[in-house]
C-alpha cells in the first residue's frame, strides 16, 4: 500500500510539473507573438511617417529627402506596457547601388567598377573586393531589383541577428569572409536597389559622393556643409555652386529626393525580444509605401526584463 502511494505521489508530481512546463511554454509563445506584433506596429508607424513626409513635399510643390525630415526626427525608442520599441529608419539611396555594376550590354560597367573600387579605399577596405563583389552579383544574376522574399512571421532565422544586412549583403559578406568590422563598413555603403535608383545628394555620405566622382574633398566638404543648414531642392545649381565636377553628367547618379528606406526595429515585451528588419519601397506620385523585403522575426530572451 505505501509503494502504491508513493508511485502515485510520483506520477502525481510528475504530471504538476508538466503542467507548469506547457503552461511556461504558452507564454512564452504569447510574450514572442506580442513582441512579434509590436514589431509589424512600429513598421507601420515608420511607413506612416513616410508617407507624412511625402505628403508634405507634395503641398510644398518639392521633392526633397533630408536627415532634417519627420522620417528621421520621428523615429528613436518609445515606451510601452510592459515594453519597449526602438525604430531606425534609413534612406538606402544614401549608399552606393551594386546594381550599378551592370551595363547596358549586360556585362560588367567600367566606370562603375572603378567607383566601387574608390569607394572601398575610402572606407579602407581592400579595392581588389570590388570584382570578387562582381563576380558574386554575376553569379546572382546581377541583383536588379530587392527580391520580394516574405519569410513566414515567425520564421526561425538562417543567420544570426548580427549577419542580418541588407538583403543579398549577408551572403556576398559570408563569400568575401569578412571580419564583422568589415561587413560593417559594407553594411553601412552598400545596397542593392534597382539600376535606375540614383544617390540622395541630400543624404549621402562624403564617401559615397566621391566614390561616384562628385568631385575632390573639399568640394563635397562644402556640399555636406550647406545640406546641413538646408536640404538642396535644386539638384543642378547644388552641383554648380559647390564646384562639383561635370554637373550634367552628375545629375544621371543623384537627385534631391528617396524612394528606398530600410526599417530596423527592436521590439521587447516582457521577456521577449523581438527583432525585425523591412526594406520598403515609397511611390514617389502618392507616397504609399509597400513591403519589399521583410526579415525573419528573431526572438530572444530579454534578460533585461527578467
């Protein structure tokens, strides 16, 4: 009789434990789907100011995208109940297009090849990066638009949250072996957008403009200067007065005003993290945004709320 109770008490106990277990495990799942959904909420409130900003220039008759505008003065962390949302918006066309990198014949672009080469030395990378960059892009096809992959919400991540640039940019970092130093500075200069997408003069780095040749430091000096007390609405008189070389020709590589951005967004909610990245395309007539590219949501532990 008392081995009969003591198997009981066993199997008693074993069965309250496992009801503990499932229960921990509903709410983790709940914990990761409301970080999941405030996520997609900061996404939409990112495209929400896309849209404001476009809507504006529209009423003031201009085209025009600057580190001055609502999309990037309203953007930065926020509290929520029981959360924490943090939002980073980014103009892609602020960095130098690999598609670029094609011709018109559907071989490789000199001219562009020898940007992309003065662009790696002026992030002092390795210049002779730049054809094995080409002969990754022809292995791809030459990248001619961001690919409209949508991995399921909840998707368990290929790569770490650390290898997660640009889309097409983790994997061409994995085939150079870079340092995460390096897949930094390519993170930071590099996007894949379709071949006619042209620079922001209005937020692209001294880097980028010289790499597109722009003209000599000092001239962009003085460009990077002024754009920062006022965004240029005229894309050849900047070029004219800030000494820029070959206005005419410039004007084919750059504009005033963006279509491409990226969103970044860490989103807590209780003990969960959950971290997503979009890349979307604004429609330069009515600013509506669509969802190019989503990442697959990473969800962690958030040993902070614990």
């Amino acid at each position: 009789m008392v081995l009969i109770f003591g198997v009981a008490a066993m199997l008693a106990a074993d069965m309250a434990l496992t009801g503990i277990g499932e229960t921990e495990r509903v709410r983790a799942r709940r914990e990761m789907r409301q970080a999941y959904y405030y996520a997609l909420g900061a996404e939409t409130y990112a495209r929400e100011l896309l849209w404001q900003d476009r809507d504006s220039d529209r009423r003031a008759r201009q085209e025009v995208d600057s580190r001055s505008d609502v999309w990037e003065d309203g953007v930065g962390s926020f509290e929520l109940d029981e959360g924490r949302i943090s939002i980073r918006l980014t103009d892609l066309q602020s960095r130098f297009n690999l598609a670029w990198l094609r011709a018109e014949s559907g071989g490789l672009d000199a001219a562009a090849m020898a940007n992309l080469r003065r662009l790696l030395l002026l992030i002092r990378l390795d210049p002779m990066l730049a054809p094995r960059i080409a002969d990754w892009l022809e292995e791809q096809g030459v990248i001619d638009a961001i690919g409209a992959r949508t991995p399921a919400p909840m998707a368990t991540p290929s790569v770490p949250i650390s290898d997660a640039m640009p889309i097409g940019l983790a994997e061409l970092a994995r085939v150079l072996v870079l340092t995460e130093e390096q897949r930094a500075l390519l993170s930071a200069h590099l996007t894949c957008l379709p071949q006619n997408t042209k620079l922001n003069i209005n937020t692209a780095s001294p880097e980028a403009l010289r790499a597109i040749g722009a003209g000599p430091g000092q001239a962009i000096t003085s460009l990077t200067r002024q754009r920062a007390l006022a965004p240029f609405t005229d894309l050849g008189r900047a070029l004219s007065d800030h000494g820029v070389a070959d206005p005419e020709a410039m004007e084919d590589w750059m504009d005033t005003a963006s279509d491409w951005y990226e969103i970044e967004v860490s989103a807590v909610y209780r003990q969960r993290l959950a971290r997503l990245r979009s890349v979307l395309h604004r429609d330069a007539a009515s600013g509506a945004t669509r969802v190019i590219y989503r990442s697959p949501v990473v969800n962690m532990r958030n040993e902070q709320y614990e």
